[in-house]
C-alpha cells in the first residue's frame, strides 16, 4: 500500500530558509542532523508544514524570553 502526501502542506528547504532568515545550507544541515524531519521526494528533500512548526517552536523560540535575571549592561 503506498501513501500520497498533499504537496499543499509541503515546504522546500528554500523556502524554509527564508521564512527562518538563514541559508538553505543551514537548513540542509538541520535535516541531516534530524533537528528538522524531512523526506526525500525524488531527488529533492520536502517538509511537511507540521513538521516545521515542531522544529521551530523547539529550537527557534526563545527558553525564557522575559527573564528578568538577565541584566542588561
């Protein structure tokens, strides 16, 4: 049995990298690394909008943004 994916909810890792504001190297390299879950579709890598999300609400929002122990000089 074979599954189809929507191509609606499926991001390139270029246009990963602009919405993050980084290379699509960097982004290449959170998929090798599986920070980033993609698969290959053909010979280009593909990520599902949810995935994105999950990568970016774990590595790319900030611990503690409103943490007043840090001082600012």
């Amino acid at each position: 049995m074979t599954s189809k994916v929507e191509n609606t909810n499926l991001l390139s890792p270029s246009q990963i990298a602009v919405r993050l504001g980084v290379s699509t190297r960097t982004v290449q390299r959170y998929i090798q690394s599986g920070m980033l879950r993609a698969f290959r579709m053909n010979k280009y890598y593909k990520v599902r909008e949810s995935d994105f999300q999950e990568f970016y609400n774990t590595f790319m929002t900030p611990v503690n943004p409103d943490n007043e122990d840090i001082k600012e000089n």
